[in-house]
C-alpha cells in the first residue's frame, strides 16, 4: 500500500513533470508514464480526484442491470479511498484527463462547508455519471478555467477563483447527476421496488432477532449500489433516504407489535434490535410525538370506545 498525499508525490508516480501548483493538478491520462515496480499496486489517495475516461468499456454495470454508452464517464473519489493499477496497455491506453485537488486548497472556504453535500465523491466507479456532448462541454470549459488560473502567475485572487470555479463544476455535476436519475425512471423505480421487498424481508421480527436492525450499508450492497449512491436514488424519486426508510419501517413493525401483543415494552425494543429500552422509547417518540406506553394505552381506549 502506497499512501499519495501530495500532488507532487502523484506526478511522479504518474511519470509526469512537476507540478505547476502544490494543491491541484489537470493530468492528460494519455501521457501518464508511471514506472513498472507501481504496477499491480494499491494507493491510498489523500486527496479528491475527478477523472473523465472516454474509451472506458461501453458496457457499464449500475446495480444488476446492464448499459451502453457511448459517451463520457465521469468520476469523482474522495480522500482516503484507495485504487489498484494494472499495467497499461500501450494499444489502448486511457483517454481524458483527472482533475487533482488537495483538500488544503479549499479548506476554510464555503465549498469545504458543502462538500458533504457531493455524495457522489462516494459513488462506486460503475455509478459514474454519463455525461452528453453538451455536458461534457460544459464541464470541460469549467476544467480549462482552472487549469489555465492556476498554471498562470498566481496573486492574491487565484485561489478564489479556482474554488470558485470548482464549486461551479460540481453544481453542475449534481444537476447533471439529477437528470441521470430522471432519464433512468423506469430502471429505479424497478430498483426501488426491489429494495422495499428487502427491506421489508430484512426487517422482520426473526431477521433482526438472527442478524439485527438493517443498515444503510448492508441494504445497499445487497443491492448492488453504494450506500451513497442508493439514498441519492431514493430520495430524487421517493423524498426519503435509505435511512428513513429503515426507521419508517421499524416503525411500523413497533406498531403492530405495540397494538397486537401485550409484550412489556422492553421485550419488544429488544425484538427490535435496541440496546437499551430507553432508546427504543426516545425513538418511538420522536417518530409519533407519544411513548410507546401512552400508543399502546390510546389504541385500546380508542377500541373500546368504537
């Protein structure tokens, strides 16, 4: 394991020339020339890359489920994930380019404060963004703004203006992300269906006894998707996350054991995969505004008045 926390360190494993600004980089993906003992080696990568690859397998896999395309691939990676290498073939080298920053260079600034807002820096590789002609233009123009602000000679508004232009590049992959889910519909909604059965398998009485409360990440690889990528997916056809999913249904399950047992409450917040009692109580309460005692007490006296 490599660890690359320098933008100058990169370049010379990529067997490029230096660097033209210590915290971000453009690197041409067709002349990269790294040496032969960094093939067939994993890297930790300390800082945030967006790569376009235009001759990329045409046939993408996103879940179980099949495309072709025959445009650009866009990919975005955040700090700390780590990538394996194979040797290059020199007939079919990669073409496109990947865009470096160090996260020094905008820490501080309002776009650090809203990266938690690009979920797609934690998208899987098979869940890159397609972009069409007129995206890519849009993209590529943003990309030469910055590389030609920081190649140049730098003062005190260079760094502005670079993020600035990077927080403009990923507005528009946020939106350009928002019109793939859009363009999919028919391909989510089959997925949305498949994963409301798998939740609803995984968040029985007897599955969480055997294997407790389902979680964001198991849920989403089961589904083929990361766990970023399926909460984006439901929340633009659903308005809820995979995470709100999971509490609505335990919700409903704490229900109908609270209306159709006379279980003690604490034998059913242990059913339900809670810790403590308390905690069980708290969450029910925020979900309906009353206890679990008092929903219980309510749906009887409403019975017997009916």
């Amino acid at each position: 394991m490599i660890n690359i926390d320098s933008i100058s360190f990169l370049h010379e494993l990529l067997g490029c020339e230096k660097p033209k600004h210590p915290l971000i980089s453009l690197i041409d993906l067709d002349k990269i020339n790294p040496k032969e003992e960094y093939y067939n080696v994993s890297f930790s990568m300390n800082y945030y890359m967006i790569s376009l690859k235009n001759n990329i397998d045409c046939e993408l896999i996103y879940g179980k489920k099949y495309f072709d395309f025959d445009e650009g691939s866009l990919i975005f990676t955040a700090p700390g994930q780590m990538i394996a290498k194979g040797k290059i073939n020199e007939d079919n080298k990669t073409n496109g380019w990947m865009l470096c920053f160090h996260p020094d260079l905008i820490r501080g600034s309002s776009l650090w404060h809203k990266m938690s807002e690009y979920s797609f820096f934690e998208y899987d590789a098979n869940e890159a963004l397609q972009l069409s002609d007129l995206e890519k233009e849009i993209i590529e123009s943003i990309i030469k703004n910055i590389h030609m602000e920081y190649s140049g000679n730098l003062d005190m508004y260079s760094n502005d203006l670079i993020v600035s232009n990077l927080e403009v590049l990923l507005n528009y992959a946020k939106r350009f992300y928002g019109r793939q889910f859009i363009t999919r519909t028919a391909v989510i909604k089959e997925s949305i269906a498949k994963f409301e059965i798998l939740l609803s398998e995984q968040c029985s009485v007897e599955s969480i006894e055997k294997a407790g409360m389902p979680s964001v990440k198991g849920l989403a690889q089961a589904m083929g998707y990361s766990p970023n990528y399926l909460s984006d997916m439901l929340k633009k056809e659903t308005g809820k996350t995979t995470q709100e999913y999971i509490k609505l249904q335990v919700l409903e399950l704490a229900k109908k054991l609270l209306i159709t047992t006379n279980e003690p409450i604490y034998c059913i917040a242990y059913k339900l995969g809670f810790e403590q009692p308390s905690s069980f109580t708290k969450f029910f309460k925020i979900q309906l505004g009353v206890s679990p005692t008092d929903f219980r007490k309510r749906y009887a006296l409403f019975n017997n008045v009916v």
